[in-house]
C-alpha cells in the first residue's frame, strides 16, 4: 500500500513539474469595448494610440496612427476589415479580438465597415 500513495505522490509531483507556469509576460486579457464597437490599438496587447470605430458610423478610413499599424483590437460588434491594394476582407464577429495583430491582417487594414464583407 505504502508503494502505491508514493506513485501517486510522485505522479503528483511530475505533473506539476510538466506543466507549464503562467509567466507574468504571457498576453493581456482583452479590454472591453461597447457593444456596437471595434476598439483598436497600435500596440500589441491593447496599448498605444487607439480609436473606437462604431457601427451606426458606417464606413470609415483607418484614422493614420492605425492605416496598415492595427497592433491588436477588440470587437463588440460584426464588421468588415479591409485592404484595398489588393483588395482583401476580413469579417470580425461580436467578441472577437486579437492581442497580437500587426503581423497579420493588422498591417494591411486601410478600412472598417459595419456587418458581413
């Protein structure tokens, strides 16, 4: 019986050991953004210059800080992002964000749109 508690207990201890430790650089937890709106930031991780687009605002260019220079956003409603040259779309849903865009879609983004693409 004593072998079988300390097979446990060293299971135990391995598993611990195995997994990985929640390191205080892991990503930012999103910010919340209004409903009806796409938050957006020049900066990984929700920071730097930011705009809040809405949806009732229709189309809109990015403003300069953001044309191409999307770090990361939060979205509380569907939209359209989009690149004209050459033209791509990229339909974000209510809830979606990405702490980490630039190197993505993020640094093509000329325009944001209201609904589906």
């Amino acid at each position: 019986m004593k072998l079988r508690a300390w097979s446990f207990a060293a299971a135990l201890a391995l598993t611990a050991l195995a997994l990985p430790a929640q390191s205080a650089s892991a990503a930012a937890a999103a910010p919340s953004c209004p409903d009806g709106s796409i938050c957006f930031y020049s900066g990984e991780n929700f920071r730097g210059s930011s705009w809040e687009w809405t949806a009732r605002s229709g189309y809109r260019d990015m403003p300069p800080a953001l044309h191409d220079h999307v770090g990361s956003f939060v979205s509380g409603t569907r939209a359209c992002f989009i690149n004209w040259g050459p033209v791509e779309k990229r339909n974000v849903f209510n809830a979606d964000y990405r702490s980490r865009y630039l190197g993505d879609f993020g640094g093509r983004i000329d325009a944001v749109g209201p609904g589906a693409c």
